[in-house]
C-alpha cells in the first residue's frame, strides 16, 4: 500500500508534468518525472513479513501483581532482506510494560534473527493472551507499507494473589474454629496406615501389601486416612453487584484474593477446601485437597467476572446436601441486594455448620468511585450494620470488610455480633 | 520454560569492551548518521549550485544586484566585495557567500543543542549588537555633542548620515540572507535536526522554481517587457542529446542539469530526514533498548539500508529520469526503423515527439515498463540470494538460533 | 501462520465491477474518437499516387526539417521560432473531437464545427501573428473555420472551369497564380493569357520573391539552395509566372463586410470567367441571370487562392502570413511529381494509365515550382550572406491531425496526444485539468492515511458505579425510621414479630432517648438540619 508520501510524490509528478506542460516548463515536467521515477524504482522493493516468530514467556500462570519476561525471537527464513520491518507484538492493554519493549525496527537479512526482550507486569488477575504478532513492513524512504500478522498467541493465567493468613487465624480472639491438622478417622488420600483391606481391581499396585499377600496369599492393599481435619467450604459472590468499586478494589477482586489466601491456607494444611462461585448461576468444585486442588481453585477464581443475580439461599439449598456435616463455610459476600442471605446463613447454621460471612463493605468500594451524600451514606451503612447484626445474630461470625484493609487484619476482626 | 527467557541484555552486562548504545550522543557521532548528514550537506549545496547556475547567475544573481544599489546609491556597499563575489564571473561569485551560509547555518544548529538559557543569551546577544550597530554611533555622537553645546536638540544631518552605513551593511547582508537562505536553513535542518528548517530550504528552492516557471511562462514573460529577457528561459526544444550512458546520448547538457537539481533536492530531502527519523525512533526507545545490543544491531541493520539505497535507489532514480527523457529518441528509432507505415513516419516525424508531449508519452511508457518490471524480476530475491550466497555464515547461525 | 493474505471478497468484486465500469466508459468515449477509414490520403508521410511525400522529401533535400502534426495545432503556440516556421494543412478529412472548451466570446461551448475548434483555430492565428507562414490547401473538408477567422470562405460546392485539361478530364483544372484569369488555347493554355505572381514578381513595387532577388546570378546548383527550382543553365532565372494543375476543385469567397485577423488580404489567382459552380450537387450546370431553384447553380469568375498578410509587404520578416488554396490535391505525389507520375520505366507511385496506356498523363505543370516557391520565401535566411540557403531554424510542419488512420493502435496513439495536448492547451481544459488536480490532492489529502504509530497502552482504567438514583431515597424521613426500627429490634434480639406486636411504650422505653422515640413514634416533618442530627443519634445509639 502506498503511504501519504508515495500518493503526494505520485500526484505532485504528475501535477508538476501536466502544468509544466501547460506553461512550457521543463523544469516542473522534469522534476514531476523524477518524482514518477522514485516511486518506480523504488516499488522494485517493497520488503516482507514473511518472518518466523517464536515467543518464549518466563511462566504460563502467575499471580497477580508479579512480572512476566516475555522473548520474542523473530527469524527471517526467507532469500530476501526484510527491509525496514517493525514489530509489534500485541499485549493485553491490562498489562504494563516495566522494562524494555513489545516492539523494534529491524531489517532482517535472510537467515538473521533478532530478540525482543521486555517484562510486563500484571496488575490484574484473569486469562489474557499475548499475540498475535504485528508487521509492518516498509521501504526505506516510506513510501510503500504493508501491515500483516503472524497469529502466534502465548497464553497466560494471572491468578489471585495469595495473602498470608496464618497469623490471623492465630491471633484471633474467637475460639479456634480449626484446631489443625488432625487425623480424619475416614478412608482416603492421606499418609497415615488407616486399614487392610482386599484388593479390588483398579487399586495401584503400590498400595498392594505384600506382606500381608505373603501371609495369607490374597491380594490386600494398604488404606491410608484422609488427611484433612475437615472439608472447608467457600462460597464466593460473584454476581453483578459485586463489580461496585475500582479496577483493583472491589468487592470481587477482594473476594477472589480472600477465597484464594484461605483456599492456601488450608490446603497448606492438608485440609479439604471446595469453592462455590455464585453469579449467574452456580460453579462448584468438589472438596478436595493437594497442589492439584490449589491450582483448580485459582484458576477458577482467575476466570471469575462479576455477573448476574443469583440468591445465596438458591446457592446453600442446592449444595447443603453435599456439604459435609458441621464442616466450617466461608461465605465471601458484601450481602448486598440479597434478601434471602440470613436466611440462607440461618439455615447453614442450623445443619450445625461453623458459618464465617466475610462481608466486603460494598458502600465504602461505591465511596471510592462516586460521591455519596453524606446522610444518604450514614443510613446506607446503618442498614449494612443492621444487616450484619443479623447474621451474627443467626449465630455467624461475621466480618465487616473495609477497603483499605489487609485481609489479616480483617480476618482478625472475626465477631458475632 | 522459564528458564529459556532471559532478561534483556545490556551492553555493560555482556561486557563489550567499547559499549555502543543508542543514545543520541553516541548515535550522532554514529559513522553512518554522519555519512547521511554528509550526503544530505553535500546534495544541498549541489542542488543550490545548480539552481544557481541555470537560474541565476548572469541573469538575476546577488552581484548583479549589488552592482544596481551600488550605481543607485553612487557608492561602494560597505560589504566587501571578496565577500559577496562581485567583480568575479559566472560561478565563482558564489563561492564565497556559500561558504558564508555554511558557517551561518551550522551556527545556528550548534546554538539549536544549547541550553535555552544560552540561546536566550546569544539571540539577545545578536539582538543588541544589531540595535548597537545601527543606532550606537548616531546615538553616541548625538548626545556628546548635546552634552557638549548643553542644548537639547534634534541629531543633525551629519549625525543622521552615520546611520547610512550600518543600514547599507544590514541591507546587503538581508539581500545576502535571502539569496543563500536555501543553504543556511538546509545546513541548519540537517545538522540541527530540524524538520522545520529542512522544509524551509526545499520549500524556498521550490517556490523560487515555481516563481521562475512563472515567470518565464511566455504569457506573463512577454508582459514583462526589458525584465523579461533577464529570466533565463529554457525552451521546450531541445537539440541533440550530448550525455548518457553506454554510449546512447539520452539528454542535452541543460537537461541533464534540471534532472541533477531535481535528483539531489531529494536525496537532500531523504538523507537529512532519514538521519531525524532514526534519531527520532532511538530517541524514543526505553533506556533498556538504548542499552540492547539487539536494537543496537538492528539499528546498525536499519541505517546502511538507508545508506546503500540512497546511493542505489536514488542514484537508479537519476538514471531512470535520464533514461526516459532520453527514451523519445529511442522510441524515435524504433518507430522510424518499422518502415511502411504511415503513422510510422508522422510519428517519427512528430512535432509533439520533440516537444515535451512525445517527451513525456514517451517517458511515460519507460517508467511503465520498469513498474510492470518488478512484477517478471524478482529484484529481492535476486539481491537476497547474492547477499546469502556471499554470506553463507549467517544462516547458518540463523538456524542455530532455531534448534534451541 | 502468515495470515496477510486475508481476502474480501465483497471488496475484490466491488473493485471488478468499478474498474470494469470505467473500462466500458473509456472505451465507449474512445471509440467515438478514434476514427478509422482506409481512405488514406493527403499525407506527406505517405508515397501513394495522392499522397504528399514528394514534396516532403523535396524540403527535407533542401535541408529543411520537417515536421509532422498529429495531435493538434493548438501545439502552435509551442513554436518556438514561428518566423521560420511554415505550417502546411492539405485537406482536412475529419471534424475535430467535441470537447468542452472556451469559445471566442468566452463562453464554453462543446459542439464545433467545421473541423477546429475555437482555440485551435486561435492557435493558428496566434501562430501567423507571430511571424508564421500557413498554406491551407483544401476543397469539401473541414478547413472552413480556419478560412473564416481571415474573413474567407470555403464555398464547398465542386467548381468546373473552361481551363481543364482535355486529355484528362473536367476535375483537372488550370489555374495560373496571376491577377488575370488565364484562358486555353485548344487543349494547353493561351500564352498570351499567361502573367505572372503579382507580388512575387515585383509589379506591386514590394514583396517580391527572394529569388528574384539572385536573378541572374551565377552559381552551382548546390549553392542555389531554395532557389534551386529556378536553377537554370548555371545560374538564377527567376520566372513568376505558375501554372498549377488542380483537381476537383471548389472555390473561395471573401466574406463580405467581414475583416479578418488580417486588414491586408489578397487575390492570388482567379478562374476563368466562364467557371460554374455546382451549387447543388447533381452533377449538372443549371445557371441563369439570378440564382433559384430552377438555376440553383452559380457561373462567372470565383477565386481560387487567396493571401492573407500581416503588412502590405507580406515579408516574413514583417509579419506572418496564409495562403488558402480552393484544392486540397494540390501538391499530391501525381501532379506535383507527375515525371514521376508519368515515368514509364520507373513509375513512383504505382501502375496508372499513363504507364500502362500512354493515356491520362499528368501534363508538365508548375505545382512544385510554386510551392518550392512558396517554402523558399517564408524559410529563407535573412542573414547576410546566407542569401539563398534555409534559415537555421527552418522547420515545415505538416498538419496530420485530420487525416484518419486506417489502425487502431495508431489513432488511439494521437488521440492520447491529442487529449494530452488538449488538456494542456486548451484554456476550459486546463481549467477542468486544475481542477481534476485539486481535487485528487484534496482527496490524497484528506483520504490517504498513514497507519498510527504502533503504542502499547496500559489502561486498566474501569469503575464499577452503584445505582445513584437510590442516595435520594436513603435520605427520606421514612427510610430513616425504617432503618432505625430495625437497629432497634435487632440490638434487643427480637423476631419481628415481636417487635409489631411491642406497645409503643415499651419501645418508647427501649429507645431510651426522647428525641429518637419521638423519631420512631411520631412521623413528622424533619428540616435538613434535624434529620441529619437525627441519623448521628441513630449511628451513636446503641453503642454503650
């Protein structure tokens, strides 16, 4: 394609023969044919894009907030000069540049290759994807350009950062809700010796007792306990409501950031942690425990976007027939726009669970983002108050989340009202 | 996986023992950049050589004027003749004034990287000693002569006539100014990294061709009367050819020297914009690409591209030009050799073939076959495969690069 | 993995069907302009028995170039030697193209007829004003309009004179370049009728031919130069006596009460007085003392060439000058080379019946003389010394923009220098040129758009903003109590049903604050100022 300096060069030759024409002016005539001339001889090269490109990251997953080193190795395999070539690979517009660049200007003989190096780093959690790679291709005086792509996207989850807990839950004044890692007396994946039993098909060898095989020549295999103190279960408020607030403080971002560190925490524990993310309608992944759990945990809550109106008792009715009896359940909500919350709590409660509600003050995240008179403000907190002293008063713990403060901090705030 | 990327290199980090980055002091003194503002200088002073001597000299030159205001005023100009090239013929009153407009030029890009402190001081500086050339003397004598009779009066006329010479000197260095402004704002563009001031000096060769194609029109030059005749008209008739190459005469002397101002306006327009442009680019660059040594070679990559192609393209631009005025004689042959024919002999016979119109069909036609050329030769690749054939090693190292 | 190639379909065809559009309109437009006939004749760059190219290559031996015009003599203003320059028009076979253009009042005007439009026509004023020489030959064509601007006309009906030769036939017609109509004598003309070129012979005391001028002087042949014809036995004799041979003639008028570009217009030669004129074209002589429909047909002398001068002189060096011919066949190959012609052993231009027959021979006549005649009085050199010999610059143009090519290809050739030169020419076209210009800088200006610099952005810029419309509602009196009634139940630990079922009291009691259970209790108006004091007692109650 011909640049605004090829078609002004392309239409000043020609003006510049025709008028020279017109008033008998070699000069003009002669300086419009050199101009026709340049464009000529210089449409002999156009350059290319016919470039391989290979991006290396320094990791697929990371959290939120950390920096990501990206390579890009761009090759010319073709017989011809690229020409002056720009390449631009396309970061998502949530990721900043900290150091180097997503682009350069080169001019790639055959079999050369050049490196672009930068570091991004990603402020926000959620699946993003870096690509595809943009050329543009130009001749030397910029007259011709010619823009392509090479489609060669690299994928990368940012999860929720992980806050550290432990020191919360050791420092709070309420009775220990969760006393440790103490032996289930159930069958499962554990470490400890649990019982003998016969060998059913499909049980891994490792497990086989020989042993016991050697003494009394039938197969048993060895069953470890379960692990886990208890199955812990999140329940995460994912719905359009939960969006109030700026890009990095609002409800859901502190929810997903709480569901995270507690999912950690109690992994790091060798408990069972289940996450429920409620917007729309309803996620749920099973309790269970080990690294495999973390990661599906993250990146659940690395994928969550707020949306939707569903109610927690819809939530507490579908999933309290799977929740394990007297269990302990996060409830991670700012408890706004839900009428049915105590009563979903109170009913939580009855079937003997320990019901913690992490409340994001979703008022104070409206605060940060629009002017809320002051009396109207005063009352809607009020509300937000009566609100939470109620589900203390169904016999939850109940955690009034302010925005500027740390997780931790909050946790430690932990009360029945 | 994470171990493959590294993190961007830099030039103290690998340790090169004289560390090349792209900073601008270091890339202005970067033997390309300097060969391209080099060009560009050059290109700029034959363009205005040219200009000048089928334009202006003996026809409308400084001199010249000088020599009227000289006859007007019935005295000598206070500027020295060795300075302004009167009394010298044809080129050669140039000589001098150039060198001027060189030294003037560069004074002004030199002053454009001072702090604006030091260029507020220099303009003011500039400022006072015209104000005190031109009224200091009037000013000092009058008001002595005041102090001295102890009367408040008007400067009397010899007094006043103390202003002639700082005028007249004001005055011819302008007319001076105006005639070499081509050359101080060129000179100043490019090694003042002005792309205001590099307009400026193609925009006043421009307009003072157009000015002269106007003027030279025979419509308003017959309106011109005596002044008329003073324009140096180049007439659309040309005789026989004298300059080409292989020994095929393509164009006359004087078209050959119209196609020269033309060539070098523009490789004066791309080198000097070229140098800002890349200098622009690195100037934008993060620190940590100014440190890379992979922008640095791609830099150097980028910079004889636009070397090699000034010198090929531009000069391949001159030859094409040449070429295709020249080719109406060619194509003159070609027809007058196909006998029989009727149309064949009014066509070689054309009046419009000598005129500008078979000139420019003719020309047309070359420059179409040589576009339609790049579609049946594939220059790239031709040029791609001597550069790999007399480079083996470097793809060699490109596929290296793959296996990791 | 290179994705460039990433077709549109939608565009492509959109893009065929525009190209193919304009493709059809040029070739319709192009196909009205181009105009073939295979009947090729009056060309000076051609060798046919009605061609002109003996008198071609008689100018180019004289050292003269030559030149030909095929696009358009509005080319003429290009000239940049007029004064030696001559300008030969022999018949003008076809009109020109119908382009807008300005007409002499300044008006546009498309439609021209008569073969040149206003401009061109201009051009070749212009062209003799400034010092040129033009000879328009012609008879039906379309030269009318050129004839018109120096106030003669072309009458365009076939004229028949008493002074045709017999041998051939009644086409063939004497005419002798004197101011007396000459007669015959049986079958050749009357000596005694016989007189000379009333200017070149000197009798009007001025404008007398240069060759005249060397009469009688001695010289080789080669020193003769343009008197060359005149060359005789080793020297000069110059004779201006010139009987030419014509073919199919018409004749010429002056436009009475017209005056043309020139004051100074001359007869050069005149048919018998017995000449008709066949007014509406049946072949047959019908005059009578008036002209009407039963003698439609017109009889007496008529003119058959005609001088327009610039000053009395007709010197070249004074001024320009156009000479019209009622015969656009009088220098064709068979007459003005008729040796050639007749030439038995070597005939020039193809078998006739002369060579064959002995019969219809061309009979000896003084077209070549004449017209040599004529080149050497407008191209000779005026310097001293160079008395005889072309000037420098000497150049014959011979207009072929209006004989039509028998190939596609070489009409679609002058018709692009004919719009090239139009365009460039002519003033409504350089108008409409400008124009054209203008607007495809506009639209370079305004359409053509260099990609934007590529900039990675970092933009996380987003709010989540609550529904404002409900801040008004939390402020009402009502809302208030509402919210207040339930801090109440709820620091007390009551169901609400208990709560409606409380006596106002035992809630009065409960509150504990007179202000607050006035609040609760008695619904009221409240300023601004006393419900915001209100909500502070509502935030703090309860607290101890």
């Amino acid at each position: 394609m011909w640049t605004r300096k090829a078609s002004f060069t392309f239409t000043g030759g020609i003006a510049l023969i025709l008028i020279g024409m017109m008033i008998a002016n070699l000069q003009m005539m002669i300086l419009g044919l050199t101009f026709i001339a340049f464009i000529v001889v210089n449409s002999w090269i156009s350059g290319h894009g016919d470039v391989e490109v290979q991006r290396t990251l320094s990791a697929d997953n990371l959290y939120k907030g950390d920096d990501l080193y990206v390579e890009l190795l761009v090759t010319n395999r073709s017989n011809r000069n690229t020409q002056l070539l720009e390449v631009y690979d396309n970061i998502p517009h949530e990721m900043k540049l900290r150091s180097g660049l997503n682009q350069m200007r080169l001019n790639l003989k055959p079999g050369e290759s050049a490196r672009i190096r930068y570091v991004l780093r990603c402020p926000l959690r959620g699946h993003f994807s870096i690509g595809p790679v943009s050329l543009r291709s130009r001749n030397t005086f910029n007259l011709g350009v010619d823009e392509m792509y090479v489609d060669h996207h690299s994928d990368i989850v940012i999860f929720p950062q992980i806050k550290e807990v432990e020191e919360a839950f050791l420092r709070s004044r309420t009775p220990k809700m969760y006393t440790g890692a103490t032996t289930l007396r159930t069958p499962g994946q554990g470490s400890e010796f649990y019982s003998l039993r016969e060998y059913v098909p499909g049980d891994p060898f490792k497990n086989i007792n020989w042993k016991a095989f050697a003494r009394t020549g039938d197969l048993m295999v060895n069953e470890k306990c379960r692990d886990a103190v208890t199955d812990l279960y999140i329940l995460l408020d994912s719905r359009d409501i939960a969006r109030i607030g700026t890009v990095l403080k609002n409800p859901l971002e502190m929810g997903t950031v709480s569901a995270a560190s507690l999912a950690a925490f109690f992994l790091k524990r060798r408990d069972s942690v289940a996450l429920a993310i409620f917007d729309d309608s309803l996620s749920y992944l099973p309790p269970d425990t080990g690294d495999k759990q973390y990661f599906k945990i993250l990146s659940a809550l690395a994928g969550v976007s707020p949306k939707g109106n569903m109610p927690l008792q819809a939530v507490t009715n579908s999933l309290s027939g799977r929740f394990s009896r007297g269990s302990p359940v996060f409830i991670i909500s700012s408890c706004e726009g839900d009428g049915t919350v105590p009563a979903a709590v109170r009913d939580l409660v009855g079937r003997g669970h320990e019901v913690t509600v992490l409340s994001p003050s979703s008022i104070d995240f409206e605060r940060l983002v629009s002017r809320i008179p002051r009396m109207s403000y005063e009352v809607l907190k009020l509300e937000r108050q009566n609100r939470l002293t109620t589900l203390a008063g169904s016999g939850a713990m109940v955690i009034d989340w302010m925005p500027d403060m740390d997780l931790s901090q909050a946790l430690m705030q932990v009360r029945g009202y | 996986m994470a171990d493959d990327v590294s993190i961007q290199a830099d030039v103290t980090v690998t340790g090169e023992i004289s560390p090349r980055t792209l900073h601008l002091k270091m890339l202005r003194k970067q033997w390309q950049i300097i060969s391209l503002q080099v060009i560009a200088t050059i290109a700029l002073i034959g363009m205005y050589l040219e200009v000048v001597s089928t334009y202006v000299v003996g026809s409308i030159d400084h001199t010249m004027l000088f020599d009227t205001i000289e006859i007007l005023i019935g005295d000598q100009l206070p500027i020295g003749d060795w300075l302004t090239g009167e009394g010298r013929d044809g080129m050669s009153r140039f000589y001098v004034p150039i060198i001027l407009g060189l030294l003037l030029g560069g004074g002004m890009a030199l002053l454009a990287f001072q702090t604006p402190k030091v260029q507020q001081r220099v303009k003011l500086g500039f400022i006072i000693t015209l104000i005190v050339a031109l009224v200091g003397q009037l000013l000092l004598s009058w008001l002595t002569g005041m102090l001295f009779s102890f009367s408040l009066r008007l400067p009397n006329s010899s007094e006043l006539s103390s202003l002639e010479w700082p005028l007249l000197m004001i005055m011819s260095l302008t007319i001076l100014f105006l005639y070499l402004l081509p050359v101080i704002m060129g000179v100043r563009g490019i090694w003042g990294l002005s792309r205001r001031s590099i307009a400026w000096a193609i925009g006043f060769t421009l307009l003072f061709l157009g000015i002269h194609a106007i003027l030279a029109f025979p419509l308003i030059n017959g309106q011109l009367g005596s002044y008329g005749d003073s324009v140096n008209i180049i007439g659309a008739q040309f005789s026989d050819p004298t300059i080409g190459i292989f020994g095929l005469m393509l164009v006359t002397k004087q078209q050959f020297a119209l196609i020269m101002i033309a060539v070098l306006i523009m490789v004066f327009q791309e080198s000097s914009y070229g140098v800002i442009r890349y200098l622009e680019y690195a100037y934008r660059l993060p620190e940590s690409c100014k440190r890379d040594p992979e922008y640095v070679r791609q830099m150097d990559n980028v910079l004889n591209t636009h070397l090699r192609h000034t010198f090929g393209f531009l000069g391949l631009t001159g030859i094409a030009t040449t070429i295709a005025l020249g080719f109406h004689s060619v194509l003159l042959g070609i027809v007058q050799d196909s006998t029989g024919s009727q149309w064949a002999g009014q066509i070689s016979e054309s009046i419009e073939l000598s005129l500008t119109y078979g000139l420019v069909i003719s020309a047309a036609m070359f420059l179409s076959v040589m576009a339609i050329l790049r579609f049946f030769v594939p220059w790239e690749r031709i040029w791609g495969f001597i550069y790999s054939r007399r480079n083996p090693e470097v793809i060699t190292q490109g596929k290296e690069v793959v296996e990791i | 993995m290179l994705d460039n190639i990433n077709l549109n379909y939608r565009r492509i065809g959109l893009q065929v069907a525009f190209w193919s559009v304009l493709l059809v309109l040029l070739l319709s437009v192009l196909a009205n302009f181009v105009n073939l006939s295979n009947t090729n004749q009056l060309s000076a760059y051609d060798d046919d028995w009605n061609d002109m190219s003996a008198f071609r290559q008689d100018i180019k031996d004289m050292g003269i170039q030559t030149n030909s015009l095929v696009s358009s003599p509005l080319l003429l203003a290009d000239i940049e030697d007029p004064r030696n320059t001559t300008y030969i028009l022999a018949g003008v076979e076809r009109d020109t193209l119908s382009l807008p253009q300005f007409d002499s009042d300044g008006f546009i005007t498309i439609a021209s007829e008569d073969g040149y439009s206003p401009s061109e026509i201009d051009a070749i004023v212009e062209f003799v004003d400034a010092g040129g020489t033009a000879l328009i030959l012609d008879d039906y064509g379309f030269a009318g309009s050129i004839a018109q601007a120096y106030g003669v006309r072309y009458t365009g009906y076939q004229l028949y004179d008493t002074n045709y030769v017999e041998e051939l036939d009644f086409n063939y017609v004497w005419m002798c370049i004197q101011s007396t109509p000459c007669g015959m004598n049986g079958s050749s003309i009357d000596p005694d009728t016989i007189s000379v070129h009333e200017r070149w012979s000197g009798s009007l005391g001025e404008g007398a031919h240069p060759c005249s001028l060397l009469n009688g002087q001695t010289m080789d042949l080669d020193d003769a130069g343009l008197c060359a014809q005149h060359w005789k036995d080793g020297e000069i004799q110059y004779n201006a006596t010139y009987q030419l041979l014509l073919n199919n003639i018409t004749a010429l008028e002056l436009i009475p009460g017209v005056s043309g570009a020139f004051n100074d217009v001359s007869i050069r030669a005149v048919t018998s007085n017995e000449a008709t004129v066949d007014v509406n074209g049946d072949g047959e002589i019908w005059v009578g003392n008036e002209q009407n429909s039963e003698t439609p047909d017109l009889w007496g002398q008529f003119n058959l060439s005609i001088e327009a001068c610039a000053e009395n002189s007709c010197d070249p060096n004074d001024g320009g000058r156009i000479v019209f011919m009622a015969d656009g066949s009088a220098l064709i190959n068979a007459i003005y080379d008729y040796e050639g012609f007749n030439d038995p052993n070597n005939p020039l231009y193809g078998s006739n019946d002369c060579v064959t027959n002995n019969t219809k021979c061309i009979p000896e006549n003084d077209n070549r003389k004449w017209a040599l005649d004529f080149i050497a009085e407008a191209l000779m050199s005026s310097k001293i010394g160079e008395k005889g010999q072309p000037s420098e610059t000497a150049m014959v143009i011979f207009d072929e923009s209006r004989h039509p090519q028998n190939a596609l290809l070489a009409d679609s050739y002058n018709t692009v220098y004919f719009l090239l030169v139009y365009f460039t020419g002519e003033g409504l076209a350089m108008l409409l040129l400008f124009l054209i210009l203008f607007i495809a800088f506009e639209a370079v200006l305004i359409k053509k758009r260099d990609p934007e610099p590529w900039r990675h952005v970092f933009s996380i810029i987003y709010y989540g903003f609550g529904d404002a419309n409900r801040y008004t509602y939390y402020s009402k009196t009502d809302k208030i109590r509402q919210v207040f009634l339930s801090k109440v139940r709820n620091q007390n630990g009551l169901t609400r049903e208990e709560f409606h079922a409380m006596p106002a009291r035992e809630l009065v009691s409960l509150i504990n604050d007179p202000v607050l259970a006035k609040f609760a209790i008695e619904p009221g108006k409240y300023s601004l100022e006393q419900t915001v004091s209100v909500v502070k007692r509502i935030k703090a109650w309860g607290r101890t």
